[in-house]
C-alpha cells in the first residue's frame, strides 16, 4: 500500500487522533509517530504535519479543527519564491508561491506561512480544494520521499484565515514540541531500516562483523529512543517552556536522533551488504526514504545553534 493510500485510512481511523504535547501524554504521541513511521517513513512523514498542524491549531485558539480534513504545514521560505497576504476589513488573501510542500496534492487543508504588509511572518489556514490554489508540476528527482508529493504551490487571491498573532508560530513554546515529533518519525524509519540486521543476527552463521554493527545500531536506537523519552517528560513538566529549555531540549533530542540514524544506514549496509539495497525493494526504499528525510536536519548549522545553547547553560 502506497504512503498516501496509508495517510487516508490512518486518518479514517481515527489512527491520527494523538494526545497533544505537554498535557502529560507527550510520550505517548511520539511513540505513536515513531510506530507509524515504522510502518511506512512516507505516511508517517505525512501523519506528523498533520497532527503538528492540529496541536498548533489547539495551541493558537483556531476553530479550524474538523473531521475529515487532512493537513499539512507549510512554512519553509526562499528568497527565490515569496508568498505574501493581503488583508483588509472583510477577508485575508494569499498571493504568490510556497516551496517545498508536502503533501501539495494529498491534502485538503494546510497551515501556511506568508509575508504580511508589515513585513512579519503570519500563518494562515488555507483550504487547498479552492481555485486560488494550484500545485506546480514537481520537479522531484530522487526516489527517497517522492511518493510524500512535495512541490512548490501557487497561490492566487486564495482566501486564508489568520492563524494567531504575527510571529507566534515560531515564538510559541509547541514550535519546538513539533520539532522532537519529527525526530520521533526519523528514529521510527531507522527501526525499520534496521529491520533486516536484527534478522541477520538471528541466524546460525551470522559473522562478528555483523554483529558488531548490530550492536552499535542497537546502542544508537536506544540512546534515542531514551532521549524522546526524557524530552517527553520535560515537556510535560514545562509545556509552556517557561523556564526557556524548549529549544535546547528539541535540538538536543534532534541531533541525537540523527546520529541514531546515521549509524543505523551505514552500518546496515556495512554489514549486509548490496543484496537487500538491491533486491529487497521495501528496504532500498525505507533506505532511500529515510536518507531524504533526515536532511530535514540542517546539520552543522544545528550543531552550531546547539553548542551556542549548551555552552549558555554552564
């Protein structure tokens, strides 16, 4: 079953229905997240917008939250394509292109992010299924998330609802809470990929060398697994991040998980060598996925900002 077709019945199911992020289930939610991507890192990509989408929804005071909808949250920027609102006493409008949307012709609805007259950053609720609202052919070249549909969008007089006050997306305590919810999804696709080597290890002749990756691998998935647990619960101790630890925790647990991942692809080839990349087509392609998701990550750029955090904590 494709990822998309997955995303429709999760939704139908009531599968998508997590507790919300610092109201004492958070570990919960990531555990489920990180169940779905194991199933599929596509549909379990998609599953963590959407439900970020509804805990920034609960978060910011929205009456947007209806059954039935599936959402996506749009907010990476590029100097190259702008979208911008327009505002006046009757409606907001939505004009120009968003980039890198996930998504773009699977779900109904998304949380967007647009430049106001102002010049701040708003976010605005947009229903996709309008005439204002157009995805552009996509321009995706690698088989790792293709089947995630994400592609810039174009936005012509489309209405939008105002979502909170301008920059509360990113100054809100959740921005962070959504940013482990991510990494609980990349450690779910590093379980599955690692799949193959815990059965490698199982059989009567398995070599040393395998089972030294094995080790490490296991050593890696459950220093990160430990991590969103431990993030989780101060979470729920400080969900409205009042002691200012939100961002140190999330990139803390981040960059542990990444490096959970990491380990888990090289050392799973290592060890197993070409035959289930080329033969097995559900591993090449949790492979090929988890590769193009992790770059969500924007590597020593985080690890700078994390060192500057952890260095202010001494």
């Amino acid at each position: 079953m494709t990822g998309s077709a997955l995303i429709g019945r999760w939704l139908e199911s009531g599968a998508l229905e997590l507790p919300l992020p610092g109201g004492g289930e958070t570990a919960r939610r990531w555990r489920c997240l990180a169940a779905l991507a194991r199933v599929d890192i596509v549909a379990g990509r998609l599953a963590e917008a959407h439900t970020d989408a509804i805990a920034i929804l609960a978060e910011l005071d929205s009456s947007e939250v209806k059954p039935g909808r599936l959402w996506g949250v749009w907010a990476a920027e590029s100097r190259d394509a702008v979208l911008n609102a327009h505002s006046d006493e009757d409606a907001t409008t939505l004009d120009g292109t968003k980039v890198w949307c996930s998504g773009a012709g699977l779900c109904t609805h998304a949380l967007v992010t647009a430049r106001l007259e102002s010049g701040d950053r708003g976010l605005f609720a947009v229903d996709l299924r309008q005439a204002g609202v157009q995805p552009l052919p996509s321009g995706w070249r690698n088989s790792g998330m293709a089947e995630s549909d994400t592609r810039s969008v174009q936005f012509s007089n489309a209405p939008a609802t105002p979502v909170g006050p301008p920059g509360e997306y990113l100054a809100r305590a959740g921005f962070w809470h959504g940013a482990i919810g991510v990494a609980a999804c990349w450690l779910g696709g590093a379980r599955a990929v690692a799949e193959p080597l815990y059965a490698r290890a199982a059989e009567d002749r398995v070599d040393p060398h395998a089972l030294a990756h094995l080790g490490a691998v296991d050593a890696a998935l459950a220093a990160g697994e430990a991590m969103l647990s431990w993030a989780a619960s101060a979470v729920d101790d400080d969900p409205l991040n009042r002691k200012g630890m939100a961002e140190l925790i999330a990139r803390r647990t981040r960059a542990v998980v990444e490096t959970a991942v990491e380990e888990t692809i090289v050392r799973t080839g290592r060890a197993l060598g070409p035959a289930p990349l080329s033969h097995d087509a559900q591993h090449a392609k949790r492979v090929a996925d988890l590769t193009m998701y992790v770059r969500q990550s924007h590597a020593e750029r985080d690890l700078e900002r994390l060192g500057v955090l952890a260095g202010a904590t001494r």
